[in-house]
C-alpha cells in the first residue's frame, strides 16, 4: 500500500468514526474535536512507520504512549489521548474493521506518577562501553549517547540535528525546539569527541538528497534517523548492557538534569537548557551570558568532571 492509498483509508475510517461519534454518542463539539484531534496524534505516528491503524498492536501502542512521555505530555493528558484511542479501536471492532482490540492490554499511565527513571553516571558509561564499535553504526550509537546525554536533547531534537547546528570550536549546538524555538545549548568536551569520531564513518555515506545536513543518519536507508529507530536503538543497548530499567530517549534528558541538579546547578538554568515552553528564547541570549551559562553547564556537568 502506498502512502497516498494509506491516508485516503485513514480518512475514510476517521469519517466513518466522526459519524459514529456524532449520532451514537451524541458527543458535544469540543469533546469531539478533542477525540478527533487524539486520533489524528495516532495516526501521525503510524504515518511515520507507514503502518495502518489496522494493523497495530500492543507494541506499536506502547511505543505510540512512550512517545507522547518523550513530547512531555503529563500523565493527565495522555490517559485523555488514550480514552480516545480507546473509543477508536472499540468503533473499529464495532463496525467490523478488526476483530481483536488491541488497546484491551494497554496500561493507562498513572496520575502523579513518579517522575521517569534515571540512569546512574556509571550505568551510562556501561552503556557506552557495551557498544561494538566493529559495526558501523557503533560509533554513530556512541555519539548519539553522549549528544542525549551531554545535551538533554528530546528525541525529535536529536533526530533534526544538523551539521549547520553544530559549533564545536565554540561547544555549543543550536537546538530547534517545540514550536521551532531556537535555543544554544553547551556541549561536553567527551560529546564532541564522539561526534568527530563519528563524522569519518557518517563520510562513507551516499546520503540521499534532502538528508546531507542531518547528523544522525541511518547506513542502511541513507536518511536521517527516524524518531522511532533511535527509540529501538535505545532499548537494544540497553538489554546488551544488561540494564534493566526501562529507558528511552528521554531518560537521558531526564538524567542529565537530574544530575545538573545534584551538582548544584542553578535551576534556571537547566530549565533554559531543556528548552521548557515556560522560559522563553529571546531569555537564553536576554538574561543569560552565554559563556557563564557555558561555565555553568560545563562545572556542573558529570562528563567535564571525569575527562581523560
């Protein structure tokens, strides 16, 4: 099926839905913008896998909740994206679509629920060091560890990373976050290593058109990695250093700050680093001196204080 075939079904199934919605449940305007809105979140990331709604399972859900985690999407608002995603599937059951409903088995996460795992200093160097680096994309895995690591990137920040971003000479990356916002962020001296070891490997690469100015590129499709690929990468790395929590991307963006914190850096600052939607851009370079925020990242960061 061809992506044009693929989203001329999606719209059909999602009238048929909005129908259902209307005249069965006699839902109000906005609660059905809402639930149309949640399925239109759905069906997005399925687009990006090329997969059909009608062939998911519980896999392809999870991977679906974990991503709206990594967006940081609280807790509160994925359990209303998942009421909707519930009621799609029971409509698609109902109308005969599918047979099995796959989000029987699916957990809604929990309200107030702790904050997401944390990876130990030395859990991400065994991490690291697990990586064979005899494949080819061992080193690329390396670089991408310590850029999520020495950077708190989200996922789709990582994934958009470009060549034209990167200012090694000066360490600092330019990050296009939520809403296209721009942000500098400081980067460790282990980090930027990684990166050059990697840009000899990523050289050998016909990358297609379109794709040359991304800096995490797949050697099999020749194109910039995709969200979804660096979440597996993540997961396989972590099952061959054996370490048993569950983690994502995210969680290294959760554990750089938390280990900022627990090195007694300024709050504010690791806000202005995560690129949070409450800090503005223009207070990165307004308020903040960016080479003392490069000190402050820098002096606080567990990479710059183990060198060598």
């Amino acid at each position: 099926m061809t992506c044009a075939d693929l989203k001329r079904d999606n719209h059909g199934i999602v009238n048929k839905y909005k129908q259902y919605l209307l005249f069965e449940k006699s839902l109000s305007g906005n609660t059905l913008d809402a639930y149309l809105h949640d399925i239109e979140k759905l069906l997005q990331h399925l687009d990006d896998q090329g997969k059909s709604p009608l062939d998911v399972n519980l896999d392809d859900l999870e991977h679906f909740l974990a991503s709206l985690h990594d967006d940081e999407i609280g807790p509160r608002s994925q359990a209303r994206i998942l009421s909707g995603i519930r009621s799609f599937y029971r409509f698609l059951v109902i109308d005969g679509y599918i047979e099995a409903d796959p989000t029987l088995l699916l957990e809604s996460p929990k309200i107030g629920m702790k904050l997401p795992e944390v990876l130990s200093v030395e859990e991400i160097d065994r991490l690291i060091a697990s990586i064979d680096l005899s494949k080819r994309e061992g080193q690329r895995n390396r670089a991408i560890i310590e850029t999520l690591y020495s950077c708190g990137l989200r996922v789709s920040e990582a994934c958009n990373l470009k060549l034209s971003d990167l200012y090694l000479n000066e360490g600092f990356i330019k990050v296009e976050g939520k809403g296209s916002k721009q942000r500098l962020v400081p980067i460790s001296e282990r980090a930027i290593a990684e990166i050059m070891d990697y840009m000899t490997d990523r050289a050998e690469i016909a990358i297609k058109p379109g794709h040359e100015d991304y800096l995490f590129v797949s050697a099999h499709f020749k194109k910039r990695l995709s969200r979804i690929t660096m979440f597996h990468i993540i997961k396989v790395l972590a099952e061959e250093a054996g370490i048993k929590k569950t983690i994502s991307p995210h969680t290294f963006r959760h554990s750089f700050a938390t280990h900022l914190l627990e090195g007694g850096a300024n709050l504010r600052v690791i806000q202005s680093m995560l690129g949070h939607e409450d800090i503005g851009t223009t207070e990165i370079y307004t308020h903040i001196d960016a080479q003392r925020l490069r000190s402050e990242i820098i002096d606080h960061h567990p990479r710059n204080k183990h060198k060598g």
